[in-house]
C-alpha cells in the first residue's frame, strides 16, 4: 500500500502523499473527523508569546476525505501530521492558514479509538538505546523477535517515520468488526475509564520495546503521527507505511480487550448503583454546573457541596483503581473502607456493600484472602452505624497521602490531586474563559460570513455546535465583539493607506 521513499526530493510532488494508510486507520463511518497538522518551517509564537511546535491546518470527515485531497495535499509535503484517533466534531472556526475547519484535537471529543501505538526513537542522535543507535532493520529485527515470542503483538502497521518507527495495532469494535471501537462518550464515566486503558496497553506495549528506545512520552489518545509520502526535513528521508498482513492476507486488528488481555493490563470491573453513575457521568459532562440548594454559608449549601465533592472523590478513586491494575496486598482493606466511606452518603448499605465486592474482587489478590482480615460486610457495618469515627474527615492532602497519589498519576483526576497539581490548575484560565474566548472566537467567524446576523441567530449557531452561550449572553457581548471588530478594521484601513 505505502509507496516506498526511494526518490528524489527534487521530483517530489502533492501527489506523493499517500493517503491510503490513514484511510485504513480511520474506518469510522459516522461522526469521524481526521485532524491534519505541519510543523512549522520558522519561529512562530502563540499570542502568550510561546513557540508554536505544531501548526493545525484543517479537519474533515473521513467520508469526505477524497473530495479534499487536491486542495490540501500541497500543505502536506513536509513535515506533516495526522491524528491516530477519530474526533466527533470539528472547530467551529476556520484555520487562518488554510481557511478549512480547524482541529479540534481533544480526548474528550473522541469518536473512534482507531488504533494503539508506539512511536521508537532507535534513531536519533541522542537515542537512549543502551550502548549505540539502531539501523531501522537491527531494530525491526528486535521487533520481529518479541512479537514471534509473544512479548508483544504482531503490529498491524510498521511505518519508517524518519529517525525511527511507529507501530501499530489496529482496533476494531468487538460487535462490528469491519470498525473501529467506538468511544463511549454518550457516558462520560465509562469513556474517561476507555481513555485510561488506552493509555495503559500502549505503555504495556511501550515497555516490552524499551531496547528500541520507545518514547515513553508518547502514548495519549489525541497523538498525530507523520503522513506517510511526507518528507521529514530533519532526516532527510520520506516516511512510509507497510500493512502487516495475516496468514489469510487480511490486515490484522484487535479489540482493545483482546489487547489489554494480551498484555496483562487489569479491566477493572465497576458495578455502582445506577443514581451514583448517573451523578460521576453529570459532573463528566461539559454541560456540569454546580448547583448548591441554598446561599453560600448555609447547612443545605455545605450538605450538597459535599455530596458533590465525594461523587468526585469516588470517580478519582475508581479511576485510581484502574491506573494500578487493582488495589495490593497491604492497602486493600484501607482503600475499600474509603470507598464505602465515600458510597455511604449516596446509597444504601446493600448498594454499597455490591460494589465494595466488585471492588474487592478486582484487588491483588482479591479481598478477603487471610483469616484475620476483616470481612467486607463488617467494614460496611461500620461505616453505617453512625458510631465515632464510623466516617472519617477528609481533605485532599490526607487522601493523596492515604491513596498514595502522586503528581505524575494525578492529571486527570478531579479533585484527588497533590498541591502542586492545585496549584498548576489555579494558574490556568478558568472554564468560564475558556468558554467565553472559544464562543468570541465563534462569534467573530460568524460575523466574518454575516456582519448583520442577530444575537438569536448566532445563538441559535452556538447552540448546534455546542458552544456555551445562550441569547442572554450572546446579547450582553455582542456590542463589545462587533466594536472591536470595527476597530481592528479601522486600523488595517489606516496602515494600509500609510
């Protein structure tokens, strides 16, 4: 299928792009976009004045693939980028470069999980492969060798990316084999625990390939890998793909169960009451807004401030659970008892006691395995009785000590997090400015196409493309956006008559 990168820069041509692999990896049918990036051929800053290392360029569907390609072949001849993953949508907003619909590359706005990769570094000049740097054949040789051993998976694709290698493992839906895994972001709670064991087989992966210098760096689920026919300046060499057939000549794919499996990677069970997923899926949505019963200071403001704060703790720590593989030996019964503490205020003693089992069942080994440990239905006793110290208080710092959670394995937690990571997220814009730029910016695109549109019709395009602000806000802004649009225009008029 790749074309192999034998010729000449000098009789290099758009048409050398080779769009075939990237069509095998996105197969999604329905809401999949493909995201398409370039590094940048000189300095660019971004308006907070930091180097700009990838530049977006547009996003199309992956039905309308065809139909872009002679318009944007030509950005995509040197140092080009696709994504691994299909997104649900594209931005709004067009790309200043291209003047396409821009990317919109976040894991949360995932459509289909197309495949598991490593990216190899064998070949850099400052590889971290023990003693030297490996020739792409001395290192595909190792990779020959691990996956006829069983270490690793036989790839589905081995792609030559410049200055060493990507591998992967295509994914298909269990149910529909001829796609890829959908993602499950119709329920949030489910598809943040997706993301994590997506992440967890490609580290899984990634450590078996240690000798070949895998990037440990490089395993999240909105990756872009280099087009295959694209030039890769640095290396001076083009980039290409080779599919890895089965004995039957079929492409190989896997679920990513069958590959967690493969690989040793625990899928924790989780059996929670229905009233519990439901409230850890509306905090997860992008829509969630905390809604206290009463003025701040209030009993009923405090009591519903903590039950959503322990709905978030109870997310973190099943999320926790997934990241170790299970709870170990000398933790379990500590970590079980916050759980229930955490359920008590949610649900009723059997609830909670189902769920401590599923727990218990996924702990390493499962929960109880000696005499003298305490049986679940008495931890659970305990906590509901309303006795002294039944239900302990606590703050972040404690859990974080308790639950032993580091900064590295913090970051896509909610609320279970080190101070440092605290005090990280305190330093970034708010959602509430992040929203009112993505819906300027929004805005702005619109009034580029259509000057007089009204506060009820931008509203009303906000809203099908899911973008907070409703006509109440819209009108308070709009005044603001269109005087600063004024303005801007009015200077482009005068430097241009200078």
């Amino acid at each position: 299928m790749a074309k192999k990168p034998q010729k000449k820069l000098a009789e290099f041509t758009p048409e050398d792009i080779d769009f075939d692999p990237i069509l095998l990896i996105h197969r999604g049918k329905e809401s999949a976009y493909i995201g398409l990036a370039r590094k940048p051929n000189r300095v660019i800053l971004d308006k907070h004045g930091k180097p700009i290392n990838l530049q977006h360029l547009f996003s199309f569907s992956v039905k309308d693939v065809k139909s872009y390609l002679p318009q944007v072949r030509p950005f995509l001849m040197f140092d080009s980028y696709f994504t691994v993953n299909s997104f649900y949508r594209q931005s709004f907003w067009k790309n200043r470069i291209t003047g396409l619909p821009d990317v919109e590359r976040k894991e949360e706005s995932l459509s289909y999980f197309n495949a598991c990769y490593v990216d190899l570094d064998f070949g850099r000049p400052k590889s971290k492969v023990p003693e030297k740097r490996l020739l792409f054949t001395e290192a595909m040789t190792i990779v020959s060798v691990l996956a006829e051993t069983g270490e690793i998976p036989p790839p589905s694709i081995i792609a030559r990316s410049g200055r060493g290698a990507y591998l992967l493992w295509l994914l298909h839906d269990p149910e529909k084999p001829t796609e890829p895994e959908r993602a499950i972001y119709q329920d949030p709670f489910a598809f943040a625990r997706q993301i994590e064991l997506y992440k967890q087989v490609n580290k899984a992966i990634g450590e078996k390939l240690l000798p070949v210098a895998w990037d440990k760096t490089a395993f999240d689920a909105a990756r872009v890998l280099r087009i295959s026919g694209s030039y890769h300046s640095k290396a001076e060499r083009f980039v290409g793909f080779q599919v890895q057939f089965d004995e039957e000549g079929k492409f190989i794919t896997y679920s990513m169960g069958a590959l967690a499996e493969r690989m040793k990677v625990p899928v924790m069970e989780v059996d929670l009451p229905g009233n519990i997923k439901k409230l850890i899926s509306t905090i997860e949505s992008p829509g969630y807004k905390k809604t206290p019963a009463e003025k701040k200071g209030t009993a009923p403001y405090k009591i519903a401030a903590m039950k959503g704060l322990n709905i978030k703790r109870v997310r973190d720590l099943l999320l926790l659970e997934q990241k170790v593989g299970g709870f170990e030996e000398g933790h379990r019964r500590r970590r079980l008892t916050v759980y229930a503490e955490f359920l008590r205020r949610y649900t009723s003693k059997g609830s909670c006691l189902k769920s401590l089992k599923t727990m218990a069942g996924n702990c390493k080994p499962p929960y109880p395995s000696e005499k003298d440990d305490p049986s679940l239905e008495s931890i659970v006793d305990f906590i509901y009785s309303g006795k002294k110290g039944s239900v302990r208080s606590w703050n972040n710092e404690k859990l974080c000590i308790e639950l032993g959670i580091t900064a590295e394995m913090a970051e896509d937690f909610i609320t279970i997090v080190p101070a440092e990571i605290k005090e990280k997220r305190e330093q970034l814009p708010t959602k509430t400015a992040r929203d009112k730029e993505t819906r300027h910016e929004a805005i702005i695109e619109i009034l580029k196409n259509t000057y007089d549109a009204s506060a009820r019709e931008i509203a009303r395009i906000l809203k099908r493309e899911e973008i907070k602000g409703g006509l109440t806000i819209v009108s308070r802004e709009l005044p603001q956006i269109r005087a600063e649009i004024q303005k801007s225009r009015l200077e482009n008029s005068e430097e241009s008559k200078e």
